[in-house]
C-alpha cells in the first residue's frame, strides 16, 4: 500500500514538471497485514455474479485469490480530469488453460483484455489508453476461476489545467530570468 509520484516533462518553448501518481497495490498494511490500498475501491459485486455459484476471493498479506471470482476496480479521491493512464497487474494463474483476466474499462465504452499465458508461471501485464484507442480508463475488472493477483499499479494521469499552469509559470519564470 504505497504511493509514488512520477514526474513528465512538458516540451516546448517552456519546459515545466508535471507530477502525477502511482498507486501501488501490494494488499499489505504498514504493520505487515493484509489490507487493500485506500486509493482503490474493489467492488466484488454479488456472491453469484460470476459463476453461478458461490464466488469467493481472499486477501492475504502480498496476495489477492480469486476462486470463482471477479471484482471491478477503481481509483478513488481523483480531481475532476485527472484518470487511470495505465494499469500493470503481476499474477499467477492455477488454472488450466490459463483464465486470469485483466480488463480495463475506457469512458466511452471500449474495452481491451489480456489473459494469464502460463499456468502456475508469474506474469505481468500492462494495459494502457492506448490498447482502447486512447479513451480514459475509468476502471479495470480482474477475474479468475483460480489466480493469485499478487501487485497492481495503478498510474493516473495528471489533470491537464494543472500541467498547463504549470507549463505556464515555466514559461513566466524563463521570460523573467531573461529580462533579468
């Protein structure tokens, strides 16, 4: 459960520092237990949604298990443009063939998925904007009949008024120095 921030650099005739952030999901509390990180909310849905029988998931500390289960995620806490840029999952599956899935969701409705390759090998994906034509990601789904999700990062994009002001001070600051 830990934040990180990463920074972008605005190019043209003023450079400015953007920082945006990074959560990343490691299902661990500060004293080592298992918890989900605050910046995402984990909708597990209903107990019959995926299977027709009992779902059922649970949390350990440095894993997530599905069994029969899917859960929708989100960030929470974001300004109004800010939204998920990229979501990178590290997972092993234990089915056969392989049935842990990583979904995102894009604001107008497109979707793009990839599924665990390899079973009881760890993998890591990246999905991005740019695997749904460069919609926003509102959410990712993650989902399996038998999988272990062991991180998740989760990279938002900064809200684009604050990277052009910022863009914008770069530049004042700059003129300013010259006049100096």
């Amino acid at each position: 459960m830990r934040h990180a921030s990463f920074m972008c650099v605005v190019v043209g005739a003023a450079a400015a520092t953007v920082n945006g952030q990074v959560i990343m999901e490691d299902f661990v509390d500060g004293g080592g237990g298992a918890a989900f990180d605050p910046g995402l909310s984990y909708d597990f849905g209903t107990a019959t949604d995926f299977t027709g029988v009992l779902d059922h998931h649970d949390l350990f500390p440095g894993a997530l298990w599905l069994y029969a289960d899917s859960v929708n995620v989100r960030a929470i806490g974001l300004a109004a443009d800010e939204y998920i840029e990229s979501v990178e999952v590290t997972w092993e599956d234990f089915c056969f063939p392989p049935c842990t899935t990583l979904t995102i969701n894009g604001e107008l409705g497109a979707t793009a998925s990839v599924t665990a390759s390899q079973t009881s090998v760890i993998e890591t994906w990246v999905l991005s904007t740019s695997d749904i034509g460069g919609e926003r990601i509102t959410s990712f789904d993650l989902s399996s009949f038998e999988g272990r999700i062991d991180s998740i990062n989760v990279r938002i994009a900064p809200a684009p008024a604050g990277s052009l002001a910022l863009a914008g001070l770069g530049g004042f600051i700059a003129l300013r120095r010259r006049r100096n």
